[in-house]
C-alpha cells in the first residue's frame, strides 16, 4: 500500500500498458508482464477485485474470474509468502458470499489462496494528515498486515463520481460503514461540474490508500447507470500500471471520457499525487488510443430512465442507490398507482434531502429526519422487496 505521496513533476513517466483480445486471462497476464515489480519473496500479497455485490460473474459488475486468475499465476512467480483475495462488501452482503457468486473463490482455491471477509477482526484508524475532509480513516484490518496490495476493479461507469476505477476500488478497504460515511460528509459546494463532496472524500483517501498496483479489468466493463444497475459493455481491454492515477487516466480514456472532467481523479492530481496528462505517461502500445470504446455515461437523474418517477438524490451511498435502482427495476409496475402524485411516484435517498414534497417515499436510514413528510422506509439499506411491500401496505390504509 503506498503511502508516500509521488510527486506530479516526476521526470520518470509512469508506464501504463493496455491490452487487447478474447482471452481475458492473457490479456491480464500481458499486460502485468510489461511492468517492472520490485523483488516481493517472501511478502505478503493482497488482491483486491470488485466483488462489492451478489452478482454472478461475467455480468460487467464485479471482475472477470480469468482476470483475478492470471493475477494469481503471475505474482506466483515471485515466491511470496502468501496471496490473498479479499473483498468487504456493501452493507448487507457477505465478502465470502460475493467472491463465490462471482466465480472468484473457485479459481482462489484450485490455486491454494486464501479468501479473506476483510471486515472480519478490528478496524484501524489511519491518519489522513493532509486531508481537506476526512481527518482519518476506519480500515479493514487485514490491509495491514500485507506488503504488497494490488487493485483489481471493474471498468465501469458509476452515477456519483462518473467512473469506478482503481482509486475507487480501494473504499473496499474501509471498514463496514466506514464507506457509507463517505457519502455523508459535507464540504463547501463545489462550482457545477466540479465534483462533491464525495470526490473530496476519494481525493483525501488516496492521499493514504492507494494500490502498488493496479489490474483494470475492462474485459466486460458496465456502462450507463453504475455501479450496478447499467449495461454490461464487452470491452476486451486489460490496463495495468504501478501508478494507479495513470492507470485510472487512461482507462477513464479508453471508456470515452477525458481524464480532467472526472472529479476525483483531477482533484489527485492537483495534490500532486501523479499525472493524468496522457501526454506524460508512457502508454504501450503506442496505438493504445485505437482501442478507445465509448461508455454510455451516467445519467444525471435517475427520472431519465423511469419517467414516471422522480428521485430527489442527495448525496445517497451507493447501497441504497442500489436498492432504488433494483427496486425500480423490479417492482416499478406493481407500486399501487393510488401513490403517484400527478402520473408520478416521488422518491428520496440520500441525507441531505431538504424540503420534502408531502408524500415523498423516503428510502434509508440517512432520510429520517424527514420520515413525517410522506411514507419513511428504514433500512441500511432496505430491501427492495420491502420497499414494495411497504408501499403496499400504504395504499390499503388509504
């Protein structure tokens, strides 16, 4: 895990190497092929995939099993002492649960490492001594207790901060609701399009958690509405990189996005912890742009896929986006139409909704202080299936 900050005028440029084909498994093994490590026998190496949620692999939501393999085989080759898979999930999802849903912990055990539920065992505090938000952070753990972590995210679009990438990846080491805490936090507002507090908050954590390396698996990454509730997009890309803001740069390229207008990333690299100038990183091969893809983006609001419904989001966490986002997938059509106000159903996540419309759903915990104001649904996050019955229950009352 690297601490030390890397400085922005570097005269070295980082080395980023992107790959392309069918067989994820090369791609990956590739592409960490062209990176030059530092001797690691006798260390203690972390893998980190995606595997946030109960979801079966291949469905551009948690990363690709042949990707999380060919990790495996190669840092084998270096005779550490041990290779891990850990993951600490959403609230309500368990890391050993999601890593066999998403094909990972068959491929960790037909190679003898060991998967690790980092929320397992105490927390530690870790200081964010330069921290414009966070003034430390609660960690898993296990995190440390290894020498080497690796960041091995899914190329994917997410609805709060634009893209999910390596940096990203690495709230999967804060511990339980330590991560729902980073969607909580107040900070001045920002000039429009120029983050959240949210992207602070990210900024702040890679000050003190970033990966030594990054795996970016963009073999079928997720477009559209991130982090789980979009499109699968077949992309065959691998990027790897020993800097992760040059790796998550170029990613973010390769999805169709240019790396300044990604709020966190640019906030990174104003600190000075690395370049996403493309014109300063070493990208092989040289034809990398070719492979450039095009990421449907984020919508702004959610109403623009459900034009029936409107969702008052204000800075919500990912979990109980999630359920929103399922729960209007799901259950939509079966939502009683008696609590639609004018053809719409009215919705609100996140803690800082203000002045509720009478009759609002208010899903989650974080939205209680406003439960008078219409139908309140507890939970961190709620089911979605509950949300439905919840609702139903309120349309007999009526």
């Amino acid at each position: 895990m690297q601490k030390e900050k890397t400085s922005f005028l570097s005269t070295t440029p980082p080395l980023v190497t992107v790959t392309r084909g069918d067989d994820p498994y090369e791609n990956a093994f590739k592409a960490l092929s062209a990176l030059k490590l530092p001797p690691l026998a006798g260390k203690r190496i972390l893998l980190k995939p995606n595997a946030g949620r109960l979801v079966p692999a291949c469905s551009g939501i948690t990363t690709h099993p042949s990707v999380v393999a060919a990790a495996i085989d190669f840092f084998r080759q270096f005779s550490p002492s041990e290779i891990l898979l850990g993951e600490s999930p959403i609230l309500g999802v368990r890391a050993l649960d999601a890593l066999e849903k998403a094909g990972m912990s068959e491929i960790a055990r037909g190679r003898g490492v060991q998967l690790v539920d980092l929320d397992e065992g105490p927390a530690f505090e870790l200081p964010v001594p330069r921290g414009k938000l966070l003034h430390s952070l609660r960690v898993c753990g296990p995190i440390r207790e290894v020498d080497y972590l690796v960041s091995i995210p899914v190329m994917k679009t997410h609805m709060h901060t634009v893209v999910s990438l390596s940096i990203k990846n690495m709230k999967g080491v804060l511990w339980r609701r330590e991560k729902a805490r980073l969607h909580q936090l107040e900070y001045p507002a920002l000039p429009p399009g120029q983050g959240k507090a949210l992207d602070v908050a990210i900024a702040d954590m890679a000050e003190v958690l970033r990966p030594d390396l990054a795996l970016i698996d963009g073999t079928i990454g997720l477009e559209g509405l991130g982090p789980s509730e979009g499109e699968p997009k077949k992309a065959n890309l691998v990027v790897a990189s020993l800097d992760c803001l040059a790796a998550d740069a170029v990613a973010a390229f390769l999805m169709g996005f240019e790396p300044a207008s990604i709020p966190h990333l640019r906030m990174a690299a104003e600190r000075g912890l690395g370049t996403i100038d493309l014109d300063r990183i070493k990208i092989l091969p040289p034809e990398y742009r070719l492979f450039q893809q095009s990421f449907a983006p984020p919508p702004k609001k959610i109403s623009i896929q459900y034009p029936d419904v409107t969702v008052h989001d204000c800075n919500s966490c990912s979990a109980c986006l999630s359920t929103t986002l399922l729960f209007l997938r799901r259950y939509l059509p079966e939502v009683p139409k008696s609590l639609f106000q004018d053809g719409k159903l009215i919705l609100g996540i996140g803690k800082d909704i203000k002045d509720p419309p009478p009759g609002i759903v208010l899903i989650g915990n974080c939205t209680a202080a406003h439960k008078e104001a219409g139908i309140y649904i507890p939970g961190c996050p709620p089911i979605a299936s509950s949300i439905l019955l919840r609702l139903k229950e309120k349309a007999d009352q009526k």
